[in-house]
C-alpha cells in the first residue's frame, strides 16, 4: 500500500475539464496528464521555468531534462492545456530486496495556474500509474516544510 493516498474524488482522473467564459461564451478546457518520454524545446523551456519556480538554486539542463525522459526508471509526468504544461511531477523507481519502491518527486505548478487541484491531480496519476504498471511499489512522497 502507498505510504500516500489521495482520495478519491470527481476531478481526479487523468482529463478533467472546466469552463472558462469568454465573451458570454463558455469554452470548454481540457487538462491532460501524460508522461513525458522526448520532448521538444518547448517542453524543456516550459520544464526549465517550471523547475526554476520548485528551486531557484537547481541547474538543470535541456540534457538533464531528456535524459530524465528517456530513462525506464524515471518517469516524466506533466499536466498539459493547449499546448503548455501547466505542472509537472517525477515518479522515481528503484528495485530492492524487499520489493519495488517509488518516490514522487519535483512537483510543482506554474504560479499562474495555482489553487485548481493540478498538484493533487498529478500525485493522483502518479499513484494509478504505479498501481496499474508497478504493483507492488511503495510510494513515498516527502516534501519540505516551507513548501507545505
């Protein structure tokens, strides 16, 4: 069992969709989550700022970010409306003696698209991915106090 469980709840699954009204007309938005395995420049662009904004201290680089892609145990997720990714979250896995572990890391939402449950829809996939592709895996999710 995860050591984190997020409940369920109307809004969870990997597409959620909410209006926006636009001249007296409402368009329809549609947030996606999908794992990231290449990107392109604007992914790493959009990645970069997103990871600047988790921590500003951090030098990551474009080739950093592709390689964390690419790698089987690493797992890229990102929270993506028309065309930009709005947050993104890193599932990590590792193999021991007593069985597979996963820890969610990095995650962080654009400071434009705060306070919509995207954090919570991102660990939400995190741990339905891990219970479809990796069971048995334990989760754990950590994070410093001052981001709580």
């Amino acid at each position: 069992m995860p050591a984190f469980e997020v409940p369920d709840q109307e809004g969870r699954a990997a597409k959620s969709g909410s209006h926006t009204g636009r001249g007296g007309k409402n368009k329809l938005k549609i947030m996606e989550i999908i794992r990231l395995r290449t990107l392109t420049e604007q992914n790493i662009s959009e990645l970069l700022a997103l990871l600047e904004v988790l921590d500003d201290t951090a030098r990551v680089t474009p080739q950093m970010l592709r390689f964390a892609a690419a790698n089987e145990t690493t797992c890229l997720f990102a929270a993506v409306e028309e065309g930009h990714i709005l947050g993104c979250a890193t599932l990590c896995v590792s193999c021991h003696p007593l069985g597979r572990k996963g820890g969610i890391e990095d995650v962080v939402v654009s400071p434009t698209a705060r306070r919509k449950h995207i954090g919570r829809q991102l660990i939400g996939h995190i741990i339905e991915f891990a219970r479809e592709e990796l069971s048995p895996v334990e989760l754990q999710l950590t994070s410093r106090p001052e981001r709580t």
